[in-house]
C-alpha cells in the first residue's frame, strides 16, 4: 500500500490521542478513588455494626434495669402496707410477729435488689457512653465515605471530560487520513491494543522499543517514501521521519 508520507505522519497524531485514550480507560479501571470509596464505605458498615450491638446491649440493660425498679417498686409496696397494718394496731402479737419478721426479709430483700439495680446501672451506663462513641465513630466513617465518593465522582467527571476531548481530536485526525489507511491502523490496533503505528526513531521502533537491523532494516531503508512499512515485531504502521536514522 502506497499513501502520501505527510498523511502517514498524521498517524502519529491519531496513535497519541489512542495512547491518551488508553491511559484514561486504564485510569477508571483502576480508579483510586474508586478503592478508597469501597474501604470508606467498609469501615462504615464495621462501626454501623458497632452501634447495632452497643444498641441491643443498652437495650437488654434498660430492660433488666425497668424490672428491677418494678420488681423494688413491688417490695416497697408490699412492705408499706405491712408496715400501715402495724402502725394502725388491731393485729394480734403473733400477726405481728410475723408481719415484722416479713419487714424485716422484705427490707434484705429491697437491699439485694437495689445493689443489683446499681450495678446494673453502671453497666448501662459503661453500655451508653459504649453507644455513644460507636455513635460518633460511624457518622465520622459515614462523612469520610460521602468525601471520598465526591473525590470519585470528581475523577471521574474529569476522565470523562478528558475522554470527550481526546476522542473529538481522535475523530478530527481520523478525518484527514484516507479510508485503506484508517482501516489498516484500526485494525492493527485492535490487535495490539494501544496504536496501530509508531515512530521510527534512530532506527528503533517506538511501538515495541526493538531495534530494525539486518535484511529488515534495509527494507525501510530502501522503501519509497510513500511505501506502508510495518515492523516485522509488533506488526505496527513504521512512521518514518527525519529522526528515523535511515
């Protein structure tokens, strides 16, 4: 194939908006930001654990505590009432003696369930300040994770705004170079999956870095100007230039 010298020089533009466009699809494959979104929103999912158990916790104390109140509420009771029937007299001794023989357990027991109710307490508030700090840790991972979402969506408009102009210059190149050319570098492209051609610069090709020598290099060397060479290696479009060593 036969084509203009100049108008394969422009294959050199078109291979340079193909590399960019690789970089930028290689970029939001491999996105950073993207990682640190997924480790963000990690850490919030183990602290919103967290407060789910430091919740059940507090929860299940409240509880316990609510039945021990009931249950001094309930021996309070039990001995005011003891206590009113003493005081108002009517009672024979041995009612008596067994209404304050009854004063006197219900007092034991008043005191064993207002200790348990304090230790309880403490509990619960160990379990409360427990729930505020696991509180306080998950809105802090929620608001690193919604930072590091909008880090991601900014590298991301912004790929996608490199995307839009590379691909426009990419198509205003792709204009001026004749339709068997094009085809010939889309499809050599496709099989390398960068460029379909690259520079030969001090008789090296700029595509696979491998040197032409030998029966290959008097090839180029000899081809007509206008000659479509290919490296023999990569099988990439050889733009020649006045760099090329020839």
């Amino acid at each position: 194939m036969k084509v203009d010298h100049f108008e394969q020089q422009k294959l050199l533009e078109l291979a340079a908006e193909d590399v960019a466009l690789t970089q930028l699809a290689h970029r939001k494959r491999t996105l950073p930001e993207a990682a640190a979104v997924e480790a963000a929103a990690e850490a919030e999912r183990a602290l919103a654990d967290d407060v789910v158990r430091a919740e059940t916790e507090a929860r299940d104390l409240q509880r316990e505590v609510k039945r021990l109140e009931d249950d001094v509420d309930t021996v309070r009771q039990r001995a005011t009432r003891d206590q009113q029937r003493l005081d108002a007299g009517g009672v024979g001794a041995k009612e008596a003696a067994s209404l304050q023989q009854e004063l006197e357990s219900l007092a034991r027991r008043q005191s064993t369930l207002e200790d348990q109710e304090l230790e309880l307490m403490e509990r619960l508030e160990t379990a409360e300040s427990t729930l505020r700090t696991a509180q306080a840790g998950r809105d802090e991972a929620r608001a690193a994770r919604e930072r590091a979402e909008q880090l991601r969506d900014d590298a991301i408009a912004d790929i996608a705004d490199g995307t839009s102009r590379h691909e426009a210059a990419r198509a205003a190149v792709a204009g001026a170079i004749s339709a068997p050319l094009l085809t010939l570098y889309d499809r050599v492209r496709t099989q390398t999956g960068t460029t379909g051609a690259a520079m030969l610069r001090a008789r090296q090709c700029q595509g696979c870095r491998i040197e032409l020598n030998g029966r290959e290099l008097a090839a180029v060397r000899t081809a007509d100007p206008h000659e479509v060479v290919r490296c023999e290696n990569c099988g990439r479009i050889l733009v020649r230039t006045a760099e090329s060593g020839l």
